[in-house]
C-alpha cells in the first residue's frame, strides 16, 4: 500500500498523477457495474412487496420464477418465509398465468434449513397456562409449519426445484414437496432429523419414505450429507448440472416444455399422479377414471392430436387459459 501511495505522490509530482488516479476510478466504477449486470442476470431482483423473503418474477410466458432470496440470511426460513409460501402458493394455484413454478435459492447457496434464531420464540417457548394448552399451541403451530410445504402439493401447476450448494433440513423437506428435482454437482442435502429433536415434522421424511425406506432411514438416523451424484443415482434429483447457470438455463427449458402443453393436460396430471401415490392402484384407476370422464371432454385434446398429426410442437398450440 504504501509503496503504491508513494509512486502515486511521485505521480503527481511528475504531472501524471490524475490519469492513474481516473483510470482506476474507472476500472473500479466499470467492475461494480459489471457485478452488478451479473447479479441482475443471476436473480430476478430481490422481493417485492408484500414478499420479503421470496422474489417473483416471470421470466417467459406461463412461467413463474419463485427465489427463495435472503442470501445474506443463507436463505435460512424464517417466520415472514413460512407465512409467504402459503400466501403465494395459494395464488399461483389460481393464477391462469401460471401454468409451471421455477423454484430455485439466491446467493451462495439453496437454502440452511430453518432459521432458528427466528423461529425460536415460536417453537421453543410456546404460549400456554399448561401442558395441554401449550400442546394445543405448539400442534397448531407445527400444522401451519406442515401447510408452508402442502401448498406446493396442493398447488395443481407443477413445480420445478433447482437447488445449488447446500440444502439442509427443512430445505430437504421443501423439495420432497416439488415435483421436479434438479441440482448442480456442487449440490449437497442433509436431514436433520437426528439432530435437532424438533427436526422432521414438516413431512419431507413421510413424504420421502415410500420410495427408498433404507436410504431415508439412513440418512435421517446419522444425518449425514448426500452429495450430488447420489442424489441422482437415488431418485432425489432428475438431473445434474456442472453449475448454476446451466442448471438454470435446464430448469427454463424444461418449465417452457410444460408451460407449452395443455393445462388441462399437466394440471390433471399432477393431481393424478399425487392420489395415486397415497392410494392403491385400483382407487388410482376409479379417481382417474372419474377425472377422464369429465377432462377428456376438453377442446385442448383436439388441438393436440392435430398438432401431433400435423407433426408440431404443442408449443405451437394456443391453448385456452385454465
Ligand atoms: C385418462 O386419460 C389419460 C389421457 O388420455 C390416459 O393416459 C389415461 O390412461 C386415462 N386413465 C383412465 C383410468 O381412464
């Protein structure tokens, strides 16, 4: 430093100075403005109102990017975040203009699980006169915590969750609830079940459980990290990316693909898909039986088959809005 000062006043002295001086004013204006065009085009700008933990945007038609964006906070979820999901899922689900949700984290990584520092007043002093009072509250409680991520399910437009760096606890909890799971090579999920006591209770585990019982119980008795590549080989994700950014442009090209195609269609589809997981095959077949009789009476299947006949993408339907 101080060597750089002393050929600066050297500078000066010698009737140069300013020059040096502008030019590294301006190389560190064009810098910040350059990080700044960078940051824009990695996020969609930061929550609007009423959000303060989620920014929304929509990024091309029938798309609707959801960030989970408090990367100063890691993207921890706080009570304002539980509060916001419901609202917003709530409304995207009867948004015809939403026919497919992006949902990725901003910042550093996906999310840090739950932020305890928030949530604390909440979950570990509850309000009550006695033990039955203070259960009440707390079950209450627990339920609207539970609700953060069933809107997601109930939310008929399907949801594509792109997760990058760490995603821990309730993190993992949320993206059992998505219906497409991406994630980049540097991606890592960890329950936290063991750990913390309270851990778990938002369902990712008994959402989670059907497929590989012995892999979930592993991971949620030693709460150990699951990396990348075994996330895929295990079903968790679809797909892995080399990084954000192509992960991103892989989650855009998949939502348009869907946001393309018959509401009706994708829509239906989704809510069929989750009955059939909670029940048996043959009350799978009679829910969608009964969905068919009635859906398969749409226009959208019409304008299909004579795209599919005249070899076009459904993209190039129009379809009506849902
Ligand atoms: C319902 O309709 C869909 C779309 O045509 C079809 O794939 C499915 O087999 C039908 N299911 C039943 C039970 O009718």
């Amino acid at each position: 430093m101080r060597h750089w000062v002393t050929i600066y006043i050297w500078e000066f002295v010698r009737g140069t100075g300013l020059i040096i001086v502008y030019k590294w004013v301006f190389i560190a204006v064009f810098l910040k403005y350059l990080k700044a065009v960078v940051r824009a085009a990695a996020s969609s700008g930061g929550p609007r109102p009423p959000y303060t933990t989620l920014a929304v945007s929509q990024p091309q038609q029938f798309v609707t990017h959801v960030e989970l964006h408090r990367p100063e906070k890691l993207n921890a979820m706080s009570r304002a975040f539980w509060r916001e999901m419901v609202e917003l899922f709530s409304e995207l689900a009867g948004n015809p203009d939403c026919r497919v949700v992006v949902f990725s984290g901003a910042g550093k990584m996906f999310t840090a699980g739950i932020d305890l520092m928030d949530m604390a007043s909440d979950v570990l002093q509850p309000v009550g006169e006695d033990t039955a009072r203070i259960s009440w509250n707390l079950r209450k409680k627990i339920a609207e915590y539970q609700e953060t991520f069933s809107v997601i399910e109930r939310c008929p437009k399907p949801v594509v969750v792109a997760v990058h760096g760490a995603c821990i606890g309730g993190g993992v909890d949320l993206i059992t609830a998505c219906d497409i799971r991406l994630c980049t090579q540097d991606a890592w999920f960890q329950v936290k079940v063991s750990r913390c006591r309270r851990g778990g209770f938002m369902g990712g585990a008994s959402r989670n459980a059907r497929g590989r019982r012995c892999l979930v119980n592993e991971l949620a008795l030693t709460a150990r990290k699951m990396f990348a590549d075994e996330a895929a080989s295990s079903g968790l994700v679809s797909r892995v990316f080399a990084d954000k950014e192509a992960m991103m442009a892989g989650a855009m090209e998949l939502a348009g693909e869907i946001a393309g195609r018959s509401p009706v269609g994708v829509q239906g589809t989704k809510v069929n898909l989750l009955y059939s997981r909670d029940h048996s095959v043959a009350e799978g077949l009679d829910y969608m039986a009964s969905w068919n009789m009635s859906m398969l009476q749409t226009e959208d299947l019409m304008k299909s088959a004579q795209a599919a006949l005249e070899k076009k993408s459904p993209k190039t339907v129009a379809f009506s809005k849902l």
